[in-house]
C-alpha cells in the first residue's frame, strides 16, 4: 500500500506545493516504481497509447473509465516486478484499489465543481479550492480521532476534545464534539446550531472560508451582519403567514393571500427566496382557479430547484409540479416524469409506503391518469373519458386520478369534487 493512512486524500506535493498530487497517481506512481520494464511494454507489445493515457491518469487532467481499469488490468494479465522477493498486490488487488482511487478522486472533482465552480481540481491554493479545506477538516479529525483509545469509549471522547483547537471544536467540529459529560448536541439544537450558522452567511455568490490562511492552520474571521439575519427572518415570517392563510378555511383566502405576496415582494434582499416566491405564487393561482397559471409558476420554481440547495421545500415543489403535469397533461409520461424522480430522490421511506408511490408509478406507466378539464372558477373539475365506452373502464380511471391526487398534491385534493352524473354523460 501507498505510505500513509490517507494516501487516497489529495494532498500538495512537497516538492512543489503548486500542484496537487491526486488519488490516482497517488497509486499509480506507488506501483509504477516496483514495475520491471519500460512504460509503453507494461502489456507486453509496445503500446504506447497505454503509456499516454497512463500519463494522463497520473496528471488528473482526465479521470479513468471504469471499463479501461477493469479491462487493462484483467485477472488474466501479470506484471513483472523488480524484486521477486517481495510480496506484491496480485492483479485483482491492483485493479480494486485503482477502482477506489478513481472512485474517490472523481466525488473530489465533483465537490470541487459544486462548492467552487470555475476552479481547476488540480488548483493547489486552497483559498480558490475550497475543497481543500474540507479535505483539511477531514485530516484533522482523523489525526485527533488516531490519537484517542478506542477501547475506552470515554477515554477516547475526552482525548478527541483535547486533540482539537478550541476554534474547530466550537465552530466546524461543534456538532460531534462531546462536551464534559460526553454528550454531543441533540437534534434539535444541531438545528439551532446551523440555523444561526446560515442566517448570518452573506448571499453573494463566494463560499466563506473556514480557515484563514493557505497553510490552513487559523480560523478564517467570521463577520456578523444583523440587518441581513434581521431581513432573512422578516422574510421567513412572511412566508409562514401566507402558507398559514392559504391552508386555511376561508373561501376568500385568495385576497390575503395575494397581500402577503404583494408585501413580501417588496421586502428588502427577498431575490434569496425566489423558489418560495415562485412557491407561493403557484399555490395562490391554484387557489384562483388559474391552472395553466399555477404550472407556470411550479414549473419555475422546479427549475430553481436545480439550481441551489432550498431545503425540504424542493419536495412540496416537487408534489405540486407533478400534480399539476398529472392534472394538465396526464397522457404525457414525460411532463411529470422528471417531478417525480424528484420526489422520489427526497421523499422518506416512511412516507413512500405511506403514499403507495409504486402503485402511483404502475398508474402512470399504465397510462390510466386521464385528462382533467376545468370548469366556470375552477371549484368544480370533471374527466374527459373520450373513447371509452367501457363503463367499467369508465370508473377505473378517475379513482386512479384521485388516488395519484390524494398521494401528491393536498392542493388539487381541496378543488376536486366527485363528478356529477350530468357531467359523466355529457362527457
């Protein structure tokens, strides 16, 4: 095995602390030194593609296929060693820890895109590349963690707090950090913990550091910004009133409704809560009456969904853009199909067999759901059920609709009512 415990971190080279040496080449440089032979005849023939794209590996300007990896290094195939004294890896134990290293240096760049897009993953500066830091945190964690005695459970608690700064065990490391008592915070007061940490983040779109300088050894200042934290919550209430007056009663809760989104429009700094907004403005066309109204704002906010982190929200968004589909468009497959990945993405398994999603799923591959018409205000919606004859078939339809509604969307159950035998003739 490489040397060191986390050979499989990214880590700066000491001859250069300019680059960044990845997993990858990490083990490939390991092994290539106990290789007998030249590069480009590993495989037998002279063949020097492999040799290049080895290079490439080693660089982390490309990532291995998974399928090259597995077909080069085969079980079939043996390589010759320098010394045959020695103990080497056999094949197959090559190619799994190749696959490991793949596996782990493609989530780094993936990390590395998501926290600072526009950064190389090969970026050594961990100011630009933020992962790094969080690399950082890892290996702070894993030495404090070495350092303990695992066979004494309160030993080791005591002994992790005493490895670690104060800094780190009251800010990043707060949440698994024991106190005195050997107690670690609840659930909810992790939640307090992080709410007070994200209500003070600026909105801008630069992630903050954590440590505050390259050599990633001091904590980064933390700034404060009351007027923002003050303007986030006036803006949470807002939006708690609205959804309060919107689940509400009243038949007329369209007008309060609407106020609240007219004032919670003009609050200061409420571009942060554009998928609410969007949100809200779906649920209060629906409670209009306005359907084709209410998709669009559902369909906006499922699209800034994928563009940031917004919470349990992106599974309401999720539940009323797929009814919505289902309600407009039922025939379609693909207008609801991406909705519900979502909603099968975030959705608890508690709640995905309280919802019977699979039998929802058969509904929809079986192209049950029909066609929902609106009529006069929108209180009343009946099924078109053109080319259907069977009155057996007739029946089967609409209780597929409404079981898909009662399962999804609250918000389409409150307009549905049981079609009147005029309007099941007339259609």
């Amino acid at each position: 095995m490489p040397e060191g415990d986390l050979w499989f971190l990214p880590h700066q080279d000491p001859a250069n602390p300019d680059r960044l040496i990845l997993p990858v080449e990490t083990m490939l440089s390991w092994w290539l030194e106990q290789i007998d032979g030249p590069l480009d005849r590993l495989w037998g023939e002279y063949d020097d593609e492999r040799r290049r794209t080895l290079d490439n590996w080693k660089s982390g300007r490309t990532t291995p296929a998974i399928a090259k990896i597995v077909e080069w290094f085969g079980d079939d195939h043996q390589f010759s060693y320098k010394s045959s004294d020695e103990a080497h890896l056999s094949t197959s134990q090559l190619r799994s820890l190749l696959l490991w290293a793949r596996a782990i240096e493609q989530a780094y760049k993936d990390l590395v895109g998501c926290l600072t897009p526009g950064v190389a993953p090969t970026d050594a500066d961990p100011m630009r590349n933020k992962a790094l830091q969080l690399i950082e945190l890892f290996r702070w964690s894993h030495e404090a963690t070495v350092a303990t005695a695992p066979t004494n459970p309160a030993l080791a608690d005591l002994a992790f707090v005493e490895a670690l700064p104060s800094w780190i065990k009251e800010g990043p490391f707060r949440v698994i950090t024991p106190d005195r008592s050997g107690r670690i915070l609840a659930a909810e007061q992790v939640a307090e913990f992080l709410s007070g940490i994200f209500s003070a983040l600026p909105s801008n779109a630069k992630l903050p550091d954590i440590f505050g300088d390259p050599k990633l050894r001091s904590p980064a200042l933390m700034t404060f910004n009351a007027d923002r934290v003050r303007q986030r919550q006036t803006a949470q209430e807002g939006i708690e009133n609205i959804l309060v007056a919107w689940r509400g009663s009243d038949l007329g809760r369209q007008h309060p409704v609407a106020a609240g989104l007219a004032k919670l429009q003009q609050l200061p700094g409420i571009a942060e809560f554009e998928p609410d907004i969007a949100y809200l403005s779906a649920l209060h066309a629906l409670s209009s009456g306005n359907f084709g109204e209410a998709r669009q704002h559902a369909e906006k906010a499922l699209e800034l969904c994928l563009t940031r982190s917004i919470g349990p929200l992106k599974l309401d968004i999720a539940k009323l853009n797929f009814s919505l589909a289902v309600a407009q468009d039922a025939f379609n497959r693909a207008s609801a199909e991406r909705s519900f990945r979502i909603l099968c993405k975030l959705v608890q398994p508690q709640d995905a067999a309280h919802w019977r999603l699979e039998k929802a799923r058969s509904i929809i591959q079986c192209g049950w759901l029909p066609p929902i018409t609106r009529l006069g205000s929108g209180a009343t919606l009946f099924t078109r059920m053109k080319g259907w004859k069977s009155r057996r078939q007739f029946k089967k339809i609409p209780r597929s609709f409404a079981h898909t509604q009662d399962c999804f969307s609250p918000a389409l159950q409150r307009w549905r009512c049981v079609p009147s035998k005029r309007s099941l003739a007339a259609s």
